[in-house]
C-alpha cells in the first residue's frame, strides 16, 4: 500500500528536528571518540573533503569523497570483476585520487557466516590488520562488500563493548607491527555512490527515462547494524534505505517497486556453495518472478556481491522449468558507469554476467555488437603477446 | 519418533555443556531479551519458507534453557539458517541469527557429527579463505561445481586467463586468489589464525584439512620466526 503523501509531507518537513540533536539511540561513534581519548586506539578521521548524508535515525555521517583505501570484495573481484573494475572507474571519471591496496585480506566473513570455522577474537583481528593497513597507507577505507561493511560494523560494536576481546586483539595487533586503529566512520561504497550521485547524473551521456529498474536492498546493508545505513525521506518516505534507490533516480531511470523487497536474494552463504536448491528457488521464487510479475524491470540492481551473484546465476535453472525470469543484474556502480559512457565490456566486464544483459544495452542505446568487437580486438592484442594487460587508457580509449 | 526422542541417548549433562558454552559467548546476552512469541522473525525469514526451520523457536529453547530442543536445534537446524539477519526485525531486539552464528561454533568447535557433515564439500572454501585470504577465485568457476549455472561458466572457465589479463585494475590479473595478496599480509593473517585458536577449530572439525593448512603456512611462518606447532 503507498505511503500515504500527508505522511509522507511530514517526515519530510520533520527531517531537520529528528536529528542529529535528538537521536533515539546511543552513537557508537562516541564511544569510540572516548576510547581514543584514553589511549585505547587511534581513530583514523575522515579525510576532508567529506559529504554529510543522513542515516536511519537523523544522524549525519560523513563520507568521504576521495582518498579512500579500497576493501575489495573478494566475490566481486573474483567472480564479478566488472563492479569492482566499475567502482574504480568512477572515482577515476571525478579524477579522485585511491588507493587498490595489495595489503588487504577479505573480511573472511562469508566464511564465518557460512561454517562458523573461526570466532570473535580471529574475526575481530582480521577487521582490526585491514584497518591498520588502511590507516599506514594514509587512505581511509571504503568497503567494497556489504557483509564486510555489516561485519565490520558488529566488530566495531563488539571491540567497544568489550576491553577484553580489545586487549585480545591488541596484542595480535602488536604482535603484527600494526597500529590498533578504529575508522571514524565505517563506509560502504554504495554510500559513497549515493553521496556523489548528482555528480554522476551531471556527467550522464545516456538517456534511460524508458529504463525500469527495481532495487534490491542488500540484507547486511540494512539490516545488520541498522542505526548507520542511509536513509532518506524523499526516498519511500523513509521507510526503506535510500542508497542505489535515489541513485537510480538521479541517473533519470524509472524506479519500480515491488512487494518482496524486503527479502533476503536466498545467497545464505553457505547455500550458494554447497545447497544451491534453496537458493535458486528463494532468488528466483521470491525475487525475480514478484519483481517481472509487479514491475516487469529492464534490469535488477543491487549493491552487494553475493546478491548480484545469486539474482543473476540462479536465473539459468528456472529458465529450464518455464518459470518467469530473464532480467539482467547488476551492481549500481556498473549501471551508473554505463550511464556515463563506460565500456561495457572493457570496463564493466558484462561478459562475466550470465542472464542476457544485451536487450537492456540496446534500449540504454548502447551498440553491444560493435563494442564486443571493441573487446574482442583487445583479447586478439593480448593473445597475440601485443599487450600483457588492458590498462586504463585501454579502457576509456 | 519424535526429535527429541532421536537424542534421548546423549546424557543430560552434555546437552547442559554445550549450552552453557553458547551462553557463555561474550555476545550471547546481546542476542537475547525475551520473546514475544510474535512470529515476526518468522515472517522476515527466507530460510523459514523453505525448510522445517524458525528463529522464533531458537530464541525461545535458548531463553527457557530448554535443554532438548536445543541439543536438536544444535544438530539439526542452525544450518539451515541463511545467515541473512532478516530476523533483526524482532521488536524485543532479540537476534536468532545471531544465536545461531554462537550455535554453530560451538557445534564446530566439539566436532559434533552434524556439524562434520555440514561442512562436507565445504572444505576447499575453508582452504582458499585460510591460505589465501580471499575466499572465492576466478578458478573455482568450473563447470562441474556450478552445473546449474549452465554453459556460461564453461565460457567463463575457458578463457579464464585471457579475460582476467583483460581488467584494467592491476591488483585483478589473477586466478588463484581473487586478486593479488602481498606475503607479508598472508604472514599475518596465518598468524591470526594460529593466535586465536582458529587452527585448533580446524584440527577438531577435519583433521585433514588442518594438516595441509599447517603444510601451506608453514614457510611463510617460520620466515616470520613464528613457530607453529
Ligand atoms: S539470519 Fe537465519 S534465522 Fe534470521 S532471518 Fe536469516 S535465515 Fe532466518
Ligand atoms: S520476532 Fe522476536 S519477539 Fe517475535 S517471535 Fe521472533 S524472537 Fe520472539
């Protein structure tokens, strides 16, 4: 049922009183303020320039714009390498300056969450190695995955709640020769994507007014940690997180709703890998055919890795038992790029995506054809020994 | 027979241990403030559509402490479990998946049958996680893992080397790991592993998979002057 518009005129016009002054729950930030002051650890603040976006309950959170170390996601850069090669690619298109670090290992959460083969004091460790490598490289980090972005977020709850599980990882720290070191603000790419998302729609090159699109929210975006996701009351009233959404209609695409957008993707950590009946029928039962039956989407975007892997691969499977699917996925930062002109195969890498994506290229007024004869000259170059590698001038030649 | 009547056999006693190892978990009390039998979580939860599964009675056998229900619990449900954290709706702010994540470690961390068994085609992720320190790699696209992916992965798989040379970002040429690790981060990440008692949690659920981690580790170790046992 929509929200009804009085309601809605109301958060909108209260969306200065509610916060940050008056928030319902306690700020972790605080703390750990309070904790740097005792000599505990070091923050690492947000470098400036930094853009102020508004989370779940009113408070402001600072995200910066460049100078970030990038947490890869180790789904994405292994399975999915267009978004990761997407998300790069934007900062390069604003001319930021990043760091695509070598000294980052995975969260290791996936693992966690799916076979429970380690505990607090290692998951904690592993969080605390990365962020202090990201605070010696002088870049601020910006994680590429939302588990990591949601597990990180509990470890930072837990490290604060705990002086023991804090000394614990202290002396790992130590042992390892890196400084014990808390980001003043956790970030997640798809955040930093919403804060610059007018920048990206003034640089647009494509019109996609007749673009559909619906939007799955990813689960350890929003609901993991609730109170630090953003959310805005010109976004559903409020009611639903405002990142990828509000990008969608920034870019000038029609934003579509659906009634199971709440549901998890079916990815289940543990599923996707070894019991895949439970995931290929939630993602294409619960997800797919509710979006193609309610909204009919040109393509589906989401903002996580393992929901972009699940929507799309799961969709081959269905297809052989006449069940309604065949919408493309992607992440938002491979649908703004290609909005701004990115190469669809050098840059956002489509050809590893598996539902067929090229009805959606043509009616986006992309020509799939020639630019994967673009690629596939770029692919005759390095077989031949010509090139070891595409490089970034080969992309946006 | 009933579930509970399947585990008649296992003393009283263990039961009591095991849960009282969950409760002990310093994140257990923040898992759980009371139920209100609401079915909230149930509604939120996609595992609950498609197995005999449901958070509202993990909270609630973990909040009466009763005993039977969670010695079933511990073995036949919590894997099951999405890990997806829908069930964070709970307006008592309880977290069932939360639980369930204390649940399974301490199921992996007695070596139950169940959990053995869980993990069984699993092990070669725990591997590429542990030794590694990237969890997926482009090699692990094989058509014989993902059949039900359909042809695309044999695409994928064929032209793996080629199509990785072909992204532009330089950390991303790689096949084995998802992209490149420098040694020293491996060095420390091997070192959490043994720091934490990760290694011992290993040796306890596949004793095989701890020997060739053991064997991966150990020159990079002993290169950092750590002796590994
Ligand atoms: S975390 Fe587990 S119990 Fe909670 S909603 Fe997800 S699948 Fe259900
Ligand atoms: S949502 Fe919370 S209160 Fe309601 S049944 Fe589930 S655990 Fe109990």
């Amino acid at each position: 049922m929509p929200i009804p518009l009085n309601v809605l005129e109301a958060r909108q016009l209260a969306r200065h009183v509610q916060g940050p002054q008056t928030p319902p729950t306690e700020d972790i930030r605080e703390k750990v303020f309070e904790l740097e002051a005792k000599g505990e650890w070091i923050v690492q603040r947000v470098p400036e320039p930094w853009l102020p976006v508004t989370t779940k309950y009113g408070r402001i959170k600072k995200i910066p714009v460049g100078h970030t170390w990038h947490h890869k996601s180790c789904g994405q850069c292994g399975h999915i390498p267009g978004y990761s090669t997407s998300i790069f690619w934007l900062h390069r298109a604003l001319g930021l300056d990043y760091d695509d670090p070598r000294d980052q290992t995975s969260c290791t959460a996936w693992n966690y969450y799916a076979s429970a083969t380690s505990n607090v004091g290692a998951q904690a460790a592993v969080a605390m190695r990365n962020f202090g490598a990201a605070y010696e490289s002088g870049y601020f980090p910006q994680i590429h995955c939302g588990t990591s972005y949601g597990h990180y977020k509990e470890v930072r709850e837990q490290l604060v709640a705990h002086a023991d599980l804090r000394d614990e990882v202290r002396r790992i720290c130590d042992r390892l020769g890196r400084p014990f070191v808390m980001p003043e603000e956790i970030v997640h790419y798809s955040e930093w994507v919403y804060a610059m998302r007018d920048e990206f729609a003034r640089r647009r090159v494509l019109d996609l007014s007749n673009i559909d699109v619906t939007v799955h929210p990813a689960c350890h975006y929003h609901k993991l940690v609730v109170e630090d996701a953003i959310y805005d009351p010109d976004v559903y009233g409020g009611q639903r997180t405002a990142v990828v959404s509000a990008v969608v209609t920034a870019l000038g695409a029609n934003l579509k709703d659906y009634s199971t957008w709440y549901d998890c993707c079916g990815f289940g950590f543990r599923h996707i890998l070894v019991q895949r009946d439970f995931t290929r029928s939630f993602a294409t039962l619960r997800k797919i055919e509710v979006m193609r039956e309610e909204a009919d989407p040109d393509v589906v975007l989401t903002h996580d890795t393992g929901c972009v892997t699940t929507l799309d691969q799961s969709q081959f499977a269905a297809r052989a038992h006449d069940r309604k699917v065949g919408v493309p996925v992607m992440s938002e930062s491979q649908f703004a790029a290609l909005a701004m002109g990115a190469h669809p195969y050098r840059v956002c890498q489509l050809h590893w995506h598996n539902t067929d994506y090229r009805p959606l290229l043509e009616k986006m007024g992309i020509d799939w054809r020639e630019r994967w004869r673009e690629f596939e000259d770029d692919l005759e170059r390095l077989k031949s020994g010509e090139k070891q590698f595409l490089t970034w001038e080969d992309a946006d030649a | 027979m009933t579930l509970q009547a399947r585990y008649a056999d296992v003393p009283v006693e263990t039961k009591q241990r095991l849960f009282d190892e969950v409760k002990a978990d310093l994140r257990f009390r923040d898992t759980l403030y009371g139920c209100y039998e609401c079915g909230i979580c149930v509604a939120a939860c996609p595992s609950a559509r498609f197995y005999d599964f449901s958070p509202r009675k993990i909270a609630q056998a973990a909040a009466r402490e009763d005993l039977g229900i969670f010695y079933e619990q511990l073995n036949d449900d919590i894997w099951n479990c999405s890990q997806c954290f829908s069930c964070l709706r709970c307006p008592r702010g309880n977290n069932p998946g939360g639980l369930i994540t204390i649940m399974r470690e301490v199921a992996i961390n007695n070596g139950l049958a169940s959990a053995r068994q869980a993990l069984e085609g699993y092990g070669r992720v725990v591997y590429k996680i542990m030794s590694t320190g990237t969890q997926v790699s482009p090699d692990m696209l094989q058509p014989n893992a993902f059949p039900d992916w359909g042809p695309h992965v044999a695409e994928i798989s064929e032209n793996l080397l080629l199509w990785r040379r072909a992204l532009p970002p330089e950390t991303l040429h790689t096949t084995s790991t998802a992209w490149e690790v420098t040694d020293r981060t491996l060095t420390e990440l091997y070192l959490i592993w043994h720091m934490t008692g990760v290694m011992d949690m290993i040796k306890e659920v596949d004793a095989g998979l701890h020997m060739i981690l053991v064997d991966v580790m150990e020159e990079l170790l002993e290169d950092a002057g750590y002796a590994a046992d």
